[in-house]
C-alpha cells in the first residue's frame, strides 16, 4: 500500500494511492496515518480495502508528511561507503546518531527554507524507515518485522552550523523545513527489499547524487538492532538511514550549496518522488 496524509499544514486527512495513482480518503477508517495506524493489524485491515470503494479526492491537494505526530526523528550519519569516501571520513564503527527536531518535517513539495545568513545548505536524499511496532532489544534477524513502511526524506543540512556551531550535528539538521518527508509511506509488503533501492537527486535538471542502498555500510536491520538496544522505538519512530554521494559539500574543487531560487528533486525506486523549491528565510 500507498499511504499519504494530504490537506492544508496542521489539518492533513489520510488517504491511500490506488492502483491508478488516484487518490482516496481513508478519514473514516483511520484517524490518520500515524502512531497504532501504523501496527500491524491495522495496516492489514487497510490493505483488505478495495480501492475503488473510497472516496476520490479531487483536484491537487497538498501532500503533508506521510507520518503524523513523529515522536523521534532519528538519523544515521556517514552510512554509505561511498559517500564517507567523498568527505575523506573513516568507517565508522557503530551507527552514527543524532537527531532531527520534529518540527523540521514538513511535507515533499513544500518550500525548503535556508535560516537567516544561511550560505552552507545542502541536500541528502535518504531512505527512510517507519517503525510500527514497539521495539526494545531487538535482533538483526527479526528487525524488519517491526517496519511499518518506507519513504523518501531530504535531510536537508546546513552544514556550517553542523561543523562550525559548537555542540553536535543536530544544529545544522532541525533547522525549520529541513525534514521533507513522503510523498507516501509505502508498506514492507509493496516496498520491496530496502537493500537494493536505486535514489537520486538534482538541482536544478543537474544531477547530484545517484546512489544505490546496497552500498550503506549498516543495513536497516542492523540499526534498528543497535537503535533498539539504546532506546525503545515507538510506532511512528522515524529512522532516517544516511546518504549516498554527491552532497554539495563533498563537490571538488569547490563545495557547491543552496540558493534562493533552487529547485531540488529527488527519489526512490518505488517510494516515490519530491521537489522543493528553495527560499531564504526574510
């Protein structure tokens, strides 16, 4: 399945994609795609619907966050070996963590929004992972049970206050708009192996990144694994696994970042796609 939430920021209904890429209203089944719509008796019940029987929406609405009510915005960093090969890194030998601020997220195509005085922001397109089930001290081998779906996130960054700004990554990473999240949550069923997704994206028609997650050094299991030995993991927990290369600040000679007037796109097989155009905050 294809589940969306769509409407205006703060007021976003539940839908589903059908089979032709229409969109249904599923408000009177599920309250919204978040939190126990998520477990897995739920997210059964939604999939024995008939399409055809729900409520077209009409017209173009807005796509929000295919997630509602995030509890934790958690983000792997340096996870693909070819991306840590671009910014000279080393391997690391744990997940790197750090966290997201939830009110960062905003949906696929809305506006992506530099801070004030920003000249060091950067894109990252990276596979996202919604937990739905509750998750403590669990096994690599049962990890994927515990996924509810899959999306496409933008982890946009701003890279001078994440290395320049004492204090931790999470700086440059919470900054407001800095979380697109969707178009829509695309249950494991339907996903297909999240080992093996093609991603890209460009800016401006150029590409940038054009990456594979076959290549993350920690695979989705493995950090829900580690994640769920420091902490328990909720429905609604958002797991974002790390980016391939070709972020602005590993272009040589000269980093590369955003401007006013830029337009990013970006995607995963299967997952769907995004774009945002980029305006500095006034």
């Amino acid at each position: 399945m294809k589940l969306v939430r769509y409407g205006a920021e703060g007021a976003e209904k539940p839908g589903m994609i059908d089979k032709d890429g229409k969109l249904r209203d599923l408000s009177a089944q599920v309250d919204d795609i978040a939190g126990a719509a998520l477990a897995p008796d739920t997210l059964a019940k939604l999939s024995g619907i008939d399409p055809q029987t729900l409520p077209l929406v009409e017209g173009n609405p807005r796509l929000g966050p295919c997630v509602g009510n995030i509890g934790k915005f958690l983000c792997i960093g340096l996870n693909y070996s070819d991306h840590a090969a671009e910014t000279g890194a080393a391997i690391p030998e744990h997940p790197i963590l750090f966290h997201k601020a939830t009110s960062a997220v905003v949906g696929p195509n809305d506006d992506v929004v530099m801070p004030r005085g920003s000249t060091h922001t950067d894109w990252e397109v990276e596979l996202g992972v919604v937990i739905g089930r509750k998750a403590k001290y669990v096994s690599e081998k049962d990890a994927l049970d515990y996924v509810a779906g899959y999306c496409v996130i933008n982890d946009v960054s701003e890279r001078h206050y994440q290395t320049q700004l004492t204090g931790q990554w999470t700086k440059g990473k919470s900054c407001d708009t800095f979380g697109p999240t969707g178009p829509w949550l695309v249950t494991t069923d339907e996903a297909g192996d999240p080992q093996n997704l093609s991603m890209w994206l460009d800016v401006n028609g150029k590409r940038m990144q054009n990456g594979n997650t076959n290549t993350m050094i920690f695979t989705v299991a493995q950090i829900i694994e580690h994640l769920s030995g420091l902490m328990t993991l909720h429905p609604g927990d958002v797991i974002s696994t790390g980016t391939p290369p070709g972020v602005g600040m590993g272009i040589k000679p000269e980093p590369v970042y955003l401007k006013e007037g830029d337009v990013i796109e970006l995607g995963i097989e299967g997952l769907g796609q995004q774009k945002q155009s980029v305006r500095a905050d006034k």
